[in-house]
C-alpha cells in the first residue's frame, strides 16, 4: 500500500502503523501521527493502516 510518510511517497507492505515504522528503519523513542493525530506507543500495534495514510515520525534530539 502507498503512504506518506514525513512526506515521502513509500510503499509498504506493513498493516500496522507498528510494522510501518520497523519496516523503514525508525527505531529507539520517536514520537508518530497518523493522518494528523498523535498515536501513542502504546497504540501503534493496534493501529491499522489504509492506502494514502500520513504519517508523521519525530525523534528527540540531543544538545543545545
């Protein structure tokens, strides 16, 4: 399925917004919205996919 990602067009095979983020690398503490809303930790497993989704990914930076 096509998705946006950090506004990218990629295709993935991933169901999930959990399995999105593995399989494009995103490991480690990163903050995530789909479509415009947060998606906590907790939730990304849970959280279903469909073609055209926008996701967002954010890691926290080090430093000043």
């Amino acid at each position: 399925m096509k998705i946006v990602l950090n506004g990218e067009t990629r295709e993935v095979a991933a169901a999930t917004l959990a399995e999105a983020l593995e399989e494009c690398g995103f490991t480690g503490r990163v903050a995530t919205s789909l479509n415009e809303t947060f998606v906590p930790t907790t939730l990304r497993a849970g959280q279903a996919l469909t073609d055209g989704d926008r996701i967002e990914v954010v890691a926290p930076m080090q430093g000043g």
